[in-house]
C-alpha cells in the first residue's frame, strides 16, 4: 500500500473513535490540521498536526491507551522523515511542559486531556524536550490539539491532508 493511502485509512479509521467527549478522533485531526494551517504553519508541522493522534485508531490494536505518542512517533518518521515524528510524538511532553509552565493552561484543557495528564507523567519540564531544536514548533501542535475539540468544528478535508502529505513526501525524497 503506498504511503499516501495508508495516510487515507488511518484517517479514516478515526471516525467513531472516542477519546474525546466532543468530537470523535478523525473530526479532532481535521480540526488539528485545519488549526495549523490558519496558523501558516509549514506543511510538515500540519501533517504532524493532523496525525498526532493516530495512535487511537483501531489499525494499531487497543495498546495505544498510555502511549498514543510513541506509536504516532514511530510510524510517522519513516515514512515522512524525524520531523514530522518528533513533532507528532512531542505533543504529550509539550501538555506536560505547558501545565508545568503556564498556570492558566490547564484550565484550558478538555476533561479527557486532564485526566490523561497523570498517567503521560504530570506537569513537568523535560529537559531534553526544551533543548531540541523543535520544541516551540511542538508546543504549537498542542495548541492546535487544545483547540481541535469543537462539535461541528471547522476541520480541514480529507483530501487536503492527503495533498499536504504528498508534498512532505516530495520534499522527503529529494532530501
């Protein structure tokens, strides 16, 4: 299958995915993406954006509950490069350093994203997380993640993120 048409299922496979109570996983990756790109964020940042959660559909089993991040992670790098990954799988230690570093934040954050927040480690500042090169670039996609839990939220189309992985994957090849 090609890497553009297993970006197409796994989207898919979202709908009637309930992590959140408002919307379900694939409206929350299209609210994500269309939030990023309002934003003028680059296309890899979007990307990451959209599939930061994909770790809830049901193509990668039930063991995703405690670490959703770490399978975004390790199935996105290989096929769109360390970037996208990195940004996808940081999204849990940027909630952590934002309710760790920002008081009001947690406030901001849904029900189901503060009662996860005990069991991805609490508030907390990952040295190494605050040293890598894309941090501030991470600690955007979890502000489009906070955002992106709108019923009837204005979300990105399927076919936009499918447009948006194919230029990553250009401009991966070519590096």
């Amino acid at each position: 299958m090609a890497i553009v048409e297993e970006v197409d299922a796994v989207l898919r496979s979202l709908h009637d995915v309930w992590d959140e109570d408002a919307v379900d996983e694939f409206d929350h990756a299209l609210q994500a993406a269309a939030r990023a790109i309002a934003d003028g964020a680059d296309d890899e940042l979007i990307l990451a954006a959209a599939l930061h959660d994909l770790g809830h559909s049901p193509l990668f089993g039930e063991d995703w509950a405690e670490h959703h991040d770490c399978v975004a992670r390790d199935w996105l790098t290989p096929r769109f490069g360390q970037r996208v990954g990195w940004l996808a799988g940081a999204h849990v230690a940027a909630k952590r350093y934002l309710v760790a570093t920002d008081p009001g934040y947690v406030t901001t954050l849904s029900d189901t994203s503060v009662d996860t927040l005990d069991h991805q480690g609490g508030a907390g500042v990952d040295p190494a997380f605050v040293k890598h090169p894309w941090w501030a670039d991470a600690v955007r996609l979890r502000r489009y993640d906070d955002a992106a839990k709108l019923p009837n939220g204005l979300g990105a189309s399927v076919e936009d993120v499918i447009a948006i992985a194919k230029r990553v994957l250009n401009q991966h090849d070519r590096r």
